[in-house]
C-alpha cells in the first residue's frame, strides 16, 4: 500500500482521507459499472511533474517553451490511442467525458443544428441532451428510444423516420445505462443517408471495444468516437476524441483548444499513454472478454433468483435491476442497504421511470472493477448471493453487520492493483 509519507505529516485531514478511500476499496466490492481501477504505473504517471507544466497547444505547435517531454507523452498517448481504436486522429486533451462530447458538438456542428441520440431514461447520458445541461440552447436534440424495453430492441425504422423528418447533423450512438449492443451499421447507413455525422460515444464500453469483445464502431463507418477513458479502458481520468478519418482532425483540435479549453492535463495525457500501451497487450482482451462474461453470469444469477432485469439481461459490462418490482424497495433504499455490506453500485431510473431520478426504481451495476481484481464467474455468484442476502435480511441490523464482515473477507483475497 503506498504510505503517502509526506502528506501524512503535511495534512493529516486529507491523508486520512486518502487511508480511509484506501481501505474502503480493499474492503469493498466495486459494482459502479462506470468504475475502475488502475494500475501502479498509471497511478504513478498520474502523481507525476507533468503537473507542473503548461503546454496550450499540440506536439510541436506550444505556446510556451520547455515542451521536450510534454511532447514525447503526448505523441505517444496519440500514437497509441489511434493504433487502439483504428482511429485516423486522435485528440487526448479533453479534460473529461463531457467537456470532449461538447468539443466535438462545436467542431461539427453550427448553433441551431439538430442532434438525434438517446433518450436519458432509455440509457443515454446528460450530454446527450438533457434539457437541463447548457448545451440544449445553443443545439436542437431530438431523442430516439428502446422500441421494447423487454430486448431493449431499438426501431431503426422510426430512427430513419425521424432523421428524415427532423435533419440532424449528427446522429449520436452510446449509452451510460443500457445493457445491449447498438446496430452501428444501420445507423451508419441513415446518417449517410440524411448527410449527417455519424458519432458514438463509447465512454462506458472503450475497454471492451479496445480488447475486441465489441465492436468497433469505425468498422461500420462510423466518423467520431468520444469516450472517457477511465472506466472499461483503466486509464486515469479523463476524456478523448477520435475520428476515422485523419482530415477531420484540424476541426477536432481547434474546438478542444483553443475553442473549448486552456492548458492540457499533461500528467494525465502521459498517464493515457501508459493506461493505453496496457490496453494494447493481448492479456487486455482476455480481461475485457471476462467483463462480459461476468456481467452475464451475474445478470443471469439475478434473473433465476426472480429479479426484474432491464431488457432481460446484458451483452456488456452492466445491468439494471428494477428493485420496485423485484423486492418491494425503491434503487435508493437499494443502494443504501449494499452499501451498508460493502457493495458499492447506483440508483438509477429506469425506461419511463415513473420515480424522479434521486428516488428512482432501478440500481445499475457492472463488472469492470470487480474482473479487475481477477474474480471470475465463482465470484459473482458470491456477490449475488451476498446482495440476496442482505435484501432478505434487510430488517435484521445484526444479520447485515455480520454479513459486512463477511464481504471484507472475501474481498481481502482479491488485491487492487497499485493499492494492496
Ligand atoms: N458518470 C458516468 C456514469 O457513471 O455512467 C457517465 O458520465
């Protein structure tokens, strides 16, 4: 476990902090589908002196001296991310998945312009156009939604409908809470058809796509890729922009800088790269198979205790559960009483969720963090079993207390890298 020897005796109100994360996620079972973690070198680049540099601009083109290594890292983070994703460009300053989905909005898009993405509560994110973000003044978002949320099928044929009727200049793949693959090839074919880019945003699944357990995108056509790369990728924290082509490129990194932000991150460009040579290995796919595999296994042990699952199962790294209509508890209640044993995941609405979105029906969990620390399908078995568990017990303080002791057990067998 690192020390953190001079924080401790700096500021000890944060170092405790710090102990106190440390020991919760060794202890602790990570079912947040959107988290992860990383290994000792990323975390070690990311604690690195790049902090200290300002490198507005890109590898050779700075605005400031002193870019020798910046440029290095930064060269190799975008090397590695376009071998990864089969990209044309890459762009790796964004500083997170938000600000890089509203970089390419600019890039590709005049105020006014329609955009043609999912629906919140159908698995889209925010950014996707929420009408509560800032980005619904300046862009018109349409939605389109699961045309049955028992598959979570999608109605191409009304997607293609709308698009006719309604000209959006992008049409908008991706997902941060729905469990199926999306046909890229027939949006591809109606974004070409009504001259509209067409764009993923692969936050959630970059890792598996990076280790060939989804597919890519770009191989049915698709013109930008904008992900995070923190969650399946395991990187640090932070966002990325990719197009297939590399003459969309000058568009891309004129709206990241100078149009949308200043000064890179430069520790956590280098830190990409690394993150991004460890996704390039060939045990990264054995890895990014075993997401599914587990989420499978797991999403499966649910459905045969009688849970309600979200379109009936997974393809990816998540599922939902509508914990309303499996035991009687609301995803709030729901998360509360795993967190109470150990187990991390999150509330979340559900298609047409008929509770707001801080009291919602559903929790949403995946296997990224936990195929991490080597659990395989055993595992998850335990993990449901515990989660079973504490839902029949949840009136009974001292079953749970109990139960708590039994899930720090279990986790202890299983390190997290860089941590213990
Ligand atoms: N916050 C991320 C998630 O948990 O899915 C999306 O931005």
């Amino acid at each position: 476990m690192p020390t953190y020897e001079s924080l401790k005796q700096q500021d000890p109100d944060i170092f405790n902090a710090v102990a106190g994360e440390m020991q919760r996620q060794v202890e602790g079972v990570e079912l947040i589908p959107s988290e992860n973690y990383i290994s000792a070198a990323v975390m070690e680049t990311m604690a690195s002196v790049f902090n200290n540099k300002y490198s507005e601009g890109y590898p050779g083109r700075r605005y400031y001296g002193g870019q020798t290594y910046t440029d290095i890292v930064e060269s190799l983070a975008i090397d590695r991310a376009k071998r990864l994703f089969k990209a044309g460009h890459a762009n790796v300053q964004p500083h997170a998945g938000a600000p890089a989905n509203l970089a390419a909005y600019f890039a590709l898009l005049e105020p006014g312009d329609t955009v043609l993405g999912m629906d919140l509560s159908h698995g889209g994110h925010l950014t996707h156009g929420h009408p509560v973000t800032y980005v619904t003044k300046i862009f018109n978002f349409v939605r389109y939604k699961m045309k049955d949320i028992e598959t979570g099928e999608i109605d191409y044929d009304e997607m293609r409908e709308v698009a006719l009727r309604e000209k959006p200049k992008i049409i908008l793949a991706g997902f941060s809470a729905y469990p199926r693959e999306l046909d890229y090839a027939k949006m591809n074919a109606i974004a070409e058809e009504v001259g509209a880019y067409a764009v993923a945003d692969m936050a959630h699944i970059a890792g598996l796509i990076a280790g060939h357990a989804a597919r890519n995108p770009f191989d049915d056509g698709f013109d930008v890729i904008l992900t995070t790369t923190h969650k399946t990728l395991r990187g640090p924290r932070g966002g990325m922009i990719l197009s297939r082509e590399a003459k969309l490129g000058k568009k891309i990194d004129k709206s990241v800088f100078p149009g949308f932000q200043g000064g890179p991150i430069m520790q956590m460009v280098a830190a990409k790269a690394v993150a991004f040579a460890e996704a390039l290995k060939p045990e990264f796919k054995d890895y990014a198979r075993q997401i599914i595999v587990n989420a499978k296994h797991m999403a499966a042990k649910f459905m045969d205790s009688g849970a309600k699952l979200i379109t009936n199962g997974t393809d990816n790294h998540l599922f939902m559960i509508d914990c309303v209509k499996s035991w009687d508890i609301t995803g709030q209640e729901a998360e509360e009483l795993f967190d109470g044993v150990g187990i991390t995941l999150n509330k979340n609405v559900i298609a047409d969720d008929p509770r707001k979105p801080l009291d919602p029906s559903g929790v949403r969990l995946g296997t990224p963090a936990v195929t991490t620390r080597g659990m395989k399908e055993q595992e998850m078995d335990q993990l449901a079993d515990f989660m079973l568990s504490a839902v029949s017990k949840r009136d009974d303080k001292a079953a749970l207390e109990a139960q708590h002791e039994d899930v720090k057990t279990f986790c202890r067998k299983f390190p997290v890298p860089g941590v213990s």
